[in-house]
C-alpha cells in the first residue's frame, strides 16, 4: 500500500510537523548489570546488538511516558490541549487493554477529541502518520498528536539474554498540524507469528484447552534480521525513487533503531553517505513505536535539521510490517 501526497500526482501534501517532544525514563540500565544475572557482557551485546545503555521504568506505565513526551511536543509547538483535534497513540506494552493508551493520555493532558491506539509493532509510528494523513486529506482536523510510547520492560523474559538485552523503555510525540510536507508513503503487512511474536495472557477459562502463553517477547532473531535488511533496503529505494529524488537528495534517513547490524547491512546496500543515517539505539535500545520519534525529538531539538530538509523514515517490525515515508522538514 503506497499513499502519494506529491504535486502533481492526483493528491495534495497534508501534514507539516509543529513539534516534537520525547521522555525516558530515569532509570538506566547498563550491559555491566544486566551480566550480574545473565549469561552475557558488554563487549557481546555492544557486538551483536549495539546497545550499552538502555532506560527501564520502575513506577512508571507506558501513559505517564507517553504523557510527558506528549507535553514536550505541545510545549514545543506552542499548542494547548483543547486545541488537538485528535491523539493518536502506538503501543505494543500497555498496561490495559482497554481503556487504550490514547485514552488514557486524552485524560491525563484534559483534551477532549477522539482518540484511538494503533497497533502494528515496531513499525506502528509511520501507520499511524498515514493515519493522521488520511484525516488531514479528508478535512476533518488541523492539529493531530501521535505518540509512540513503550514499555517493554513489562513484555520481556528476563532471563532470555538473546530478547532481553535489546529492548528499553521510553516515548516519542509529534504534532501534525496542516501542510504539505507529507511527501511519499509506503505500508506492507505479511501476517506471520513465527518471527515474532508477544502473545496475551492466556486467562483462566475453565472451557480452554489450548496450550498456555507466556505473555513475553518471542523472537527468531536470524528471520527478523533478515526480514529487516531486506525490507528496509527495498521500502527505502522505492519511496524516495517514486518521490522524484534519488538517494543523494535525503538529508537524513531516520531507522527504527532494532539492531545496528541491521543498519550497518543497510547502509552498504544504498547510496546514502553512512553518516546520514541516524543511530542512537546505543542510548535507549529497541524502543519499538517509540524509537523513531525519540530520534526525531534528538535531531529536532539538537539543530540538525533545516528547513526543507528531506527525511526518509523506515520501520519493520512484528506482523510481519514494515513502513517507510518521505517526509520534508
């Protein structure tokens, strides 16, 4: 599924970003302790994963991250509350599953419009930019919030170093208010539960006879990392070729933070100078939804961007999903 808001190719641009605004969490986790109880060290997670630190609440819920990333990205915009025409929230680690996240944040920040959670993994922040896309195209809003927050501390077995040691916890907010920066977008969904996988608690029915579920990340990491290099090389290439520029024209290609060697294999398969591609998955690991926002938070509010600045957004996750957007500064 492609959606095209270029000049010129039947359908207007519909967004521009007024804000951005990211929280962690203040506990910090380094390689060091996680090797206290597992078998691993810092030199084997930094070498195959590329993380060394990683944030992880303690008291914290997956809307009080979200709530505070949501107030910077307000604060930023210069926008109030009740001035937001709808939330849009990405989760895989919520504490409920209903009331959804959204809800909770439309309660915490007092706002009054709709709000919904969208749930498509690690690749969830960019569905739901194509979300907001479709309500700006249609009229019906003018400042949308969408935020990505994850507690994945919540979902992990802990005793799993090959999941554990990847993942921490964090949010990530933009506000979208009207304009024409939304350039080229691609979506793609392979249903598959054999890569990855968080299932649901299995409950307590007395009627179910089916196997038990533990309610924690799985994950075939040799699968995804394929699926990975692969989709982000091929969403990559097609939406900024389908956009009208080439590879030398983005200022800045914006991953969702999995792996490095995911990036790092990437980056050799494209025609982008490697350091236009943004890491900080050493700082924060895999923030699922949250990390793509999180960087652009980073970037935003560090001055790395101008005016007019061409950004290639990429995401791949569980579903099996992947996603990709154009999207001018």
């Amino acid at each position: 599924m492609v959606f095209c808001a270029r000049k010129g190719m039947g359908i207007r641009m519909s967004f521009k970003v007024l804000g951005t605004g990211s929280y962690v969490p203040p506990r910090v986790v380094t390689n060091d302790e996680l090797s206290n109880f597992l078998d691993t060290s810092d030199d084997w997670i930094v070498q195959r994963v590329g993380v060394k630190k990683r944030h992880i609440c303690t008291t914290e819920t997956a809307a009080d991250l979200a709530y505070e990333a949501a107030l910077r990205a307000l604060e930023n915009s210069n926008t109030k509350p009740e001035e937001l025409d709808m939330i849009i929230c990405a989760t895989v680690s919520n504490e409920d599953i209903a009331p959804s996240l959204a809800c909770s944040v439309q309660k915490l920040l007092k706002a009054t419009c709709p709000a919904m959670d969208i749930n498509a993994a690690c690749s969830a922040f960019i569905f739901m930019l194509e979300t907001a896309a479709g309500f700006f195209a249609l009229k019906k809003v003018k400042k949308v919030l969408v935020i990505g927050a994850e507690r994945m501390s919540r979902i992990l077995d802990w005793e799993d170093r090959g999941t554990c040691v990847i993942f921490g916890d964090g949010a990530g907010a933009m506000l979208l208010g009207t304009g024409d920066n939304y350039i080229y977008s691609k979506l793609n969904t392979i249903g598959d539960d054999t890569v990855i996988r968080i299932p649901n608690p299995t409950g307590n029915s007395p009627f179910y006879e089916g196997p038990e579920n533990k309610p924690v990340v799985y994950m075939n990491g040799q699968e995804t990392y394929k699926f990975a290099v692969n989709s982000m090389c091929k969403d990559l290439k097609e939406i900024i070729a389908n956009s009208g520029l080439s590879e030398e024209d983005i200022a800045m290609v914006v991953p969702h933070q999995a792996n490095i060697r995911i990036i790092d294999a990437a980056k050799k398969r494209l025609n982008i100078p490697e350091d236009r591609f943004y890491v900080n998955i050493d700082r924060y690991g895999n923030t699922s939804a949250a990390s793509i926002p999180i960087a652009l938070d980073e970037l935003n509010r560090g001055g790395k961007l101008n005016k007019d600045d061409n950004l290639a957004l990429c995401a791949f996750g569980g579903g099996l999903s992947s996603a990709a957007c154009i999207l001018r500064w």
